[in-house]
C-alpha cells in the first residue's frame, strides 16, 4: 500500500513542478520584456513656464501622468515666455533642430510657415474624430486641407478689473469708452495705475486698437479689408480708432513706463491690486484660482466686456476670438509615434478640457460647457457668458493674418503710436506702405 501511493505521489511532484517552472519562467520572460522595454525621451517645447498655476499647471500635470503610465518614456520640457519662446523657436528652424513637441500660435504669421516648410507632422481626422474640436477651431492649424496642429484654448479678450478698488473709490466699471476715461482719470489721482498693460510685448497693443477698430464700426472685417485692398491711409475709422488709442493714452490709462512692461509685470501689477483693470485674454482664466495670489485679489477679480464707444457702432458683444495657442509634433522627430501617443493624450477631452475646465485652469479649445458642475469661479462664469454672448467674433486679429514681418513691422507701428513717436496719421500711412509691401 505504501508503494503504491509513493508512484503515484511521484508523478504528481514532476508535473507541479515542470508548471511551477513553465509558471515562472512566463513571468521572468513578461519581468524581463517590461524592464528591457526601450528608454525613450520626448522633447516638449512649451511657452508656460509657470508650471504651479494655469495652463502651465494642467500641462505639468498631464505630462507627469503620462510619464508614470509609461515609466519608459522620459519627458524633457524645456518652457520661456511668449517672446523669448519666439526667438529660440527661430533658432531650432534654422538648425533644424525642433522639439518633439511644440507649442504653436494657430495664426498664418506663425504657425503658417511651419506647416508650408514641412516641420509640423500631419495628425489624421480619425486619430481626434470624438476629442470635440469644431472645424472653426482647427481652421488656422490647417493647411491644404491637412491637420497639423491642435487647439488648446479658446482666446478673446476682455477687460478685466478689480472689484474692492473700484467700490473703495466709487468708481462706476466702465460700459463706454467715456466712462473708460473717466475711470482712468480717478483712478491716476489716487495712485491707482488704471488699466496694467504689457506695451513692451507690443502685440497686446496692435489687439487693443482692433478693439477700438471694432468698436467705432462694428465691422469685424475692416481692419482686414483696408489692409488687403492697401487702403488704410484715407480710412476715418481707423484713424479715429487710432486717436482713441492715444486719448488713453494721453489721460494715463496705462500703468507708468508700460510701453517698458513685459507679460509678466503686467500681470502682477493687477495680481497686486496695483491696477484697477487689466486688459488681456480668457486664457487668464485661473487668476481667479491661482495659489500664488492673495485671497484678497482673488476675491475681488472679476471680468467684462471691453467698452463700447458712444458714437461708434460695435456693440459690447462684438468680440475678438480666436483659437491661439496650441501644439504640434515635428515631423523630424526620432520619436514621432511616441510624441504623437503624449499630445492625443494629452488633448483627450476627459483630460485637457475636463481637468483643465474644473480646476479653473484654462478655457478649452474643445467643447466646455459638457464639464461645467456649477462650482465655477466667478471668472469662469462671467468668461463662459461672455463668449457665449457673442454676436460677432473676430478670428485671427489683423497683425498675425497676414505674413511674420507684417506682424513684426505693424506691432512695432502700434507701439510708436502709444509712445507718440509717430502720429496716428503718419501710423496709418505706415501701415498702408507695409500692406503694399507684405500682401498680396
């Protein structure tokens, strides 16, 4: 009896032990396939150094989660501000040397050489089929019918102001461009610096006399139309719009020295509650969730229309849209495949849109409204209205339509004119020589 059951205990303990060994080398074979599995590094190019709050918050956020899903693969970014970003951007064309990832401005002064000179890789419809891109959003990252780049926000402008400054000195937020003056004024003779700007960028310059353009004529497509047709010199309404600009000018509307004034001053004069007002884009939507602010000044945020003029015939709803800022992968890239994994990744609706939108980070590119919870801060309220509210939009505005040097001649033309090196009629006749020269 004994015997028996030891042959056949025997055979038993040879097949336990060979699937115990077929076991165990599965999962070595599976250990040894993930940790050989190749090292990769993805350059990322991005114009967001902040990495703590906003857009630069979200990006971090979704580049570290895509790093910890994918411990092969290294992601190097490499962040300046808009204008340094400009220059070495530059400097990567012409060594060919591009990023794997790089932000775009879906503008035809920039992102329009970059898709005609081959460096931006094309990203197929299917590939972002149900990332909710309208087509009007993916318009000016398009070139011969081929995608190139995606949206990451949706831009206008609006002029934002402070809440506590303007009840502490009983000034009305202004609805007119008079009473815009008027506020300027009051505020100048209490120390107060009334609209923070960041002259020294000059391209916030050229964005406000747009506004101005829009709002003496309630015609979107003017400033356009004349440059095109290079007849800018004899038009009234840009030369009224321009004297507009220089009246601000001329009462104090801007902060001391601002033609002198980058982004970043600008924006932390306001955060300071050193201005009363501060006119620039929705994409500073997250001022109003930033960690780095006080709870004094993130209370007292708030957004509106830009004012409209008395006599003109834009209506407060007339806005200047766009879909800017975005990203694009090199088409040179040694990583191409990978590079395009991170950025579908990334602009997945769930993740940009979604987090982005309920962390108060950004306004997407994308459909937002879908994510609202009704926990919205104050701005993303008052933005999502206005936007909302649009009966007209502008598209691409007028210094980034048309070639990079008409860009950089007439922004450089916007700022002499607020610095009063030149007159508005000398302005205009300088524009119009500038259309004769870049449009054709």
């Amino acid at each position: 009896m004994l015997r028996k059951t030891f042959k056949l205990v025997i055979p038993v303990l040879i097949v336990t032990a060979i699937i115990i060994g077929l076991f165990a080398g599965i999962q070595n074979n599976l250990t040894a396939s993930a940790s050989t599995k190749k090292a990769i590094e993805i350059k990322f190019f991005s114009n967001l150094p902040d990495r703590t709050s906003n857009q630069g918050k979200l990006e971090q956020m979704l580049i570290d989660s895509y790093m910890k899903a994918n411990p092969n693969v290294k992601i190097k970014v490499e962040a300046l501000q808009d204008e340094p970003y400009k220059q070495k951007f530059k400097v990567y064309v012409a060594t060919n040397q591009m990023p794997d990832i790089f932000m775009v401005w879906g503008q035809p002064s920039f992102f329009m050489p970059v898709m005609k000179g081959g460096y931006a890789a094309e990203i197929k419809p299917d590939q972002i089929k149900d990332y909710g891109f309208k087509t009007s959003s993916l318009k000016d990252f398009m070139y011969n019918g081929k995608i190139y780049g995606l949206p990451r926000n949706t831009d206008f402008m609006v002029l934002y102001y402070n809440k506590g400054l303007f009840n502490k000195y009983n000034v009305k937020v202004p609805t007119t461009f008079a009473e815009l003056l008027n506020a300027a004024k009051v505020f100048r003779s209490k120390g107060i610096a009334p609209i923070a700007i960041n002259g020294k960028d000059k391209w916030i310059l050229a964005i406000l006399y747009q506004e101005l353009v829009v709002k003496e004529s309630g015609d979107q497509k003017l400033i356009y139309d004349a440059i095109s047709k290079k007849s800018v010199s004899k038009n009234q309404i840009l030369l009224k719009a321009a004297k507009d600009l220089v009246n601000l000018v001329n009462v104090g509307g801007f902060q001391d020295a601002f033609v002198a004034a980058d982004y970043g001053a600008a924006n932390n004069l306001f955060a300071q509650e050193k201005a009363a007002m501060y006119y620039m884009g929705s994409w500073e939507v997250g001022m109003a969730a930033n960690p780095n602010f006080s709870e004094s000044f993130k209370k007292n945020v708030d957004a509106t229309y830009f004012p409209i003029i008395s006599s003109g015939k834009g209506k407060k709803t007339d806005i200047l849209a766009w879909h800017g800022g975005g990203y694009a992968v090199s088409a040179s890239s040694k990583v191409k495949n990978e590079a395009m994994k991170l950025l579908l990744y990334m602009m997945h609706p769930t993740r940009w849109a979604k987090i982005g939108w309920q962390q108060g980070l950004v306004v997407p590119g994308q459909n937002w409204e879908k994510f609202m919870t009704g926990k919205e801060t104050v701005l993303q309220k008052k933005l999502t209205q206005i936007f909302s509210s649009a009966t007209s939009v502008s598209g691409t505005v007028w210094q980034d339509a048309f070639t990079p040097n008409f860009k950089t001649e007439a922004e450089t033309l916007c700022q002499m004119l607020v610095a009063k090196a030149i007159t508005p009629e000398k302005f205009l006749a300088k524009i119009e020589e500038l259309a004769k020269l870049e449009v054709k």
